[in-house]
C-alpha cells in the first residue's frame, strides 16, 4: 500500500469529474494536509471515461503516477459501473462511492464486490433539482465527507469550499453548490 | 506573508511572474504552457501589475519583442513549449548572443511530428547550444523558486544571459500540488530592479544592436558570451544561497539524494526524480546502495562537480527524456564527458524514457535499478543504449 491516501475518480468527460478533484484537493489542503489532483492526460472529449487522481498526505507528495491501489474509488458516472479498469487495484480495504440512486445491495452487486464498504448517493438527482442540469461533482465531495470524515469534517468541506468557489463562482452559485455538497451528506446510503 | 498553496505549476510560474512584475510579456499561446500567460494576463488586467503585455501572432515575434524591450533596458519574460518554442529558434539565439536577459518559463513538450503534446524534454534539450541559461525543475516550488532566482542571475553583470526555466509539461503544469508562495514584498525586494546595459532609450549614449561582426571580431564576442556562461556557475551559486537564506530552500547546481556511499546510481532530470526519491527510499530500505543524482542545472553544465559527486560509485544509468537522432542521449553525453577524466571510472549506460509522455510508473522505475544490479554482478554493460517501456524492442 502506498504511504499517502489516494483516490481515483472514474467520470466522464463534461460531468466536472477533474474540477471536483482540484476542488477537493483545494478543500483538503485548506485543512494544513499536503495534496495534489490530476487526471489521466488523454485526449478530453465530452462524454468519454475519464479518470481523476487525488493523493493526501501529512508530508510532501513526491510522486505524480496515476493512483493504482486506491483508498477510494469515486464513481461518478453510473454508466461506467462494468467497465474493465475500475475495479483494477481494489483490495478488501477499499471504499466505494457511487453516484446512483439505485441501493447499496444492488450496486455491490452490480459491481461485484466482495465485502468492500459502498457509500451511494443520487448525486445527478442532486444536481438536476438544483442547477437542472448534469454536474454531480459537489454532491460526491459532500457524500466523500460522510464515508471519509477522516480526511475532512463536513464542516472544514463547507468552509474550504465557499471560499474556494468564491474565487470562481458568482454568490448564487456559490450558494448552490454548498446546498449540493450539503444534499449529498444527507443523502449518502450505506 | 507566505501562504500554502494548492496550485498548477502552470499557475505557480504565473504568480512568480506577477510578483517579478516585468516591464513587458509578449507571448503567443501554445499547449502546455498557455495558463501561464493566460493567468498573466488576468492580473494584468485586474491592474495587479504595471506589464506592457504584447500579444503577438507567433513565436517568432514574442521573442523578437522580448529581444527589443530587453535592448530598451526592460525585464522581459515569455512563456512556451516545443514547436513554440523552435519557431523563435533563431531569436533565442539573438537574445543569448545579444546578452538580453530574457526570462522564460519553459513548458517541457515533445516536439512534432506525430503531433503530441505531452512531455519530453526534446524541445529544451535541442536549445541547449544556443546560449541561454537552463534550469529544470522536479515540481511545483522548484519551478516558482527557480524562477525568483532567474531574473537575479540572469541580469547579474557578469552574466547579462537569457534564463529558460523548464518543468514537465502536464506532469506539474496542469497537476495541482501543495506549494509555498513566498510573500510579495519579500520576493520584490530579493529580485530587485533591473538595471539597464546600453540602453536603447538612453538617447545621451545612442548605440546600435546587433550589428555585422565578421572575421574580424565574430569570435571573441562569442568567447566573451562563453565567458559569461561560466561565471554564471558561481553566480547561480550564489544567488541559490541567498535565496536558501531568505526563503529556507536550499538548492545547489544538482541534487545529491542519498549518493554518499551509494554504489549505483540513476542521473536524471525534472519530476521523475520525484518518483526516482521514492524508488530509493524503498530499496534503501532493503538494503541496496542506491542513489540519485538530479540535475538542476544544465547549462551551464556543472561537469567537475557531477564528476566528484559521482566518484566512488560502481554503476550510473542515465535516464534520457528525448533523443538526439543518431547520438546517444542530450544527458548521457554530458555525464559521459563529467566521468571520462576520474582514474576509477563507474560503468556507464544510457536509457531513453518518457518520449511524447509514455508514463514511468515506480515498478518500471524498480526494474532499472534491477538492470544495473545485474550489469553490476555481471560487472560488464550489456547495451550501453536503450529504450524503457517501448514496443518493438
């Protein structure tokens, strides 16, 4: 295992998947950690599977590999539930969150775990009733904080990120996006 | 004060230049440096700087501004990479020869063709005779903190060249990591302000750049221009120590990691190393004599130094981020020439990498070291060339 804590996010292009990470990342240093967010340098086209890394640590991170042996695995794409390379390095450890509104039982089972912990959350359900569209990204940060209260309290994931969004944001959407984070706490099953 | 950040190298070289505050940019975008510039160019227009940004409509120009504005006696910086960076191929020159302290951010891509924009250091390994001062970096504070150094070396008197400061293009550009930037006043105060040499605007003393230079004098003007690229040596020494005095990051010429009694050695350049730390750690652990030695800087190239640090091991792989087509590697060659005059000379061999971004995972890293192990026992070098991770071979 790999002395950092290191997430892979599988998404697709156009969902905010590579946004979520930096966001995350921004959130999670915003708490004193060293971090460090990427994705898989391809070609980006809107609607193809994407991966997006995260690593934490209390010390420096010296490596800029894609993440093999994730603590997490971040599914925020329902559709790519079956596809080849996401349960590649998975080991009982590991934790899963996934984007669905269908049950943890069912979703394990689509995923053929083996006991691994599952965390759902109906993220794009999330994200339509408040910006009516597809962009599921703070509502996975927010059910993050629910399975790895760890890494980062609800709480510091509220503060960090209406001051990251600010920078980037206007103020309603600022708003909005920490409601999503907050919807995607709240509605996170396990 | 200073502040942790979580930020791109491509956002770090901007903020660097934001806190330099040059006189003028002139740039022309291109993949992956174009953050740099478009970032600048937001505090330019947020009036966070007092830049005279030119948008230019190629490279050949921006480099032809900075070479202009440099002659008017302002600081200059530009941003690029690969096929960018190869159309101002003969304004680099210009600017070096000219001893126009330039200041650029160098986002390390392959060259064309076949198109491709990731990382390899082709595009600065095949500047590398043209006169500037080149400096790599691992990560994300290297680049920023080589770059508060650039302007200090670059316009020292005794140098007056142009500085490239490299980083691996989308590996740190685009990856956001955790970074330290140093407080504005602080890094104001340590840069300075340029001071002009024969400046184009000092009307009392008119002079003409770039004027013919035949048989006559051609060749002692550039015996006075290698001049200056040695004494840029001891000046970037110094200026490293200043900086490790003020700002608690110590650099040196390259970086020794756990060399001391190693007895087989990788040589390498910018964020491999990074990788490279971690692989050594682990098989030190192991007990193997392992060790790295990262080059900083490459021109002027540090040979006697690299020939001492080196002295004592048994083995060097050199792991080469480009290709001279029909030559062993950029690196290989200038290691090969550090190590010819020590009496007990290690064993010596050259590994291609990483070409248009092909990724070196730690395992891959592993097998390498695994390589020399075996050369070692074997107490001969099989291949003294070789490509890693590459089909057909």
């Amino acid at each position: 295992m790999s002395k950092y804590f290191e997430i892979r996010w599988h998404g697709r292009g156009g969902q905010g998947t590579v946004t979520g990470a930096k966001s995350l990342a921004e959130a999670v240093q915003g708490t004193g950690k060293h971090v460090s967010a990427f994705p898989d340098y391809g070609p980006e086209r809107r609607g193809a599977p994407l991966r997006a890394f995260n690593r934490f640590s209390d010390g420096k991170i010296r490596i800029h590999t894609p993440v093999l042996e994730p603590n997490v695995i971040l599914i925020v794409d329902p559709t790519l539930i079956g596809a080849k390379d996401i349960e590649k390095g998975v080991n009982d450890e590991t934790v899963f969150i996934v984007n669905t509104e269908k049950s943890p039982a069912e979703t394990k089972k689509a995923l053929e775990l083996d006991g691994q912990a599952l965390f759902t959350v109906p993220a794009n359900k999330i994200s339509y009733k408040l910006f009516n569209r597809e962009i599921p990204n703070s509502a996975m940060m927010g059910a993050f904080t629910k399975a790895c209260p760890d890494v980062i309290s609800l709480e510091a994931l509220l503060k960090q990120a209406r001051h990251i969004f600010s920078h980037v944001l206007a103020e309603h959407l600022v708003d909005m996006n920490i409601e999503a984070i907050k919807c995607g706490y709240d509605e996170v099953q396990k | 004060m200073p502040k942790n950040v979580a930020i791109t190298g491509n956002g770090a070289m901007a903020e660097a230049m934001r806190q330099i505050n040059p006189d003028v940019v002139a740039a022309f975008p291109i993949t992956p440096s174009t953050q740099v510039i478009e970032d600048f160019a937001k505090f330019v227009n947020d009036g966070k700087v007092d830049t005279e940004l030119i948008t230019v409509e190629s490279e050949h120009s921006a480099m032809s501004a900075c070479i202009g504005a440099s002659a008017a006696g302002g600081r200059v910086m530009t941003a690029t990479s690969s096929n960018g960076m190869a159309l101002m191929w003969e304004m680099l020159y210009i600017a070096a020869s000219m001893r126009q302290p330039v200041l650029m951010t160098l986002v390390n891509r392959a060259m064309s063709a076949p198109i491709n924009i990731h990382c390899d250091h082709g595009d600065s390994m095949g500047a590398r005779d043209a006169g500037w001062i080149q400096i790599y970096a691992e990560n994300h504070q290297e680049a920023y903190d080589n770059m508060i150094m650039a302007p200090v070396i670059g316009e020292n008197m005794d140098v007056r060249l142009p500085v490239m400061v490299c980083m691996d293009g989308f590996l740190i550009s685009h990856s956001v990591e955790t970074m330290q930037i140093e407080d504005d006043q602080q890094v104001s105060e340590f840069v300075g302000e340029k001071v002009p040499l024969n400046s184009l605007f000092d009307t009392d003393k008119p002079v003409s750049w770039g004027a013919l230079d035949l048989q006559d004098y051609y060749i002692e003007h550039r015996r006075g221009q290698l001049e200056a690229m040695y004494k840029a040596k001891s000046v970037i020494e110094d200026v490293s120590k200043r900086f490790a005095e003020q700002f608690g990051r110590k650099y040196d010429l390259f970086e020794s990691y756990r060399l001391e009694d190693a007895e087989r050695v990788i040589v390498a350049i910018n964020s491999v190393a990074g990788e490279l730390k971690e692989v050594v750690d682990e098989l030190r652990e192991q007990g193997e004599k392992v060790g790295l030695l990262k080059i900083r800087v490459f021109r002027p190239f540090p040979y006697e130094d690299i020939s001492k640090a080196l002295e004592g091991c048994k083995i060097v792989t050199v792991m080469d981020r480009s290709t001279s087509m029909g030559a062993y590697g950029p690196l290989f060659g200038e290691i090969s020439n550090a190590l010819y005059n020590l009496e007990d000379r290690p064993l010596l061999y050259n590994r291609t990498y990483g070409l248009g971004g092909r990724e070196m995972l730690l395992d891959d890293l592993k097998d390498v070291f695994q390589e020399s192990k075996d050369y070692l026992n074997n107490g001969k070098v099989e291949k003294i060339f070789d490509f890693l991770k590459v089909r057909g071979a």
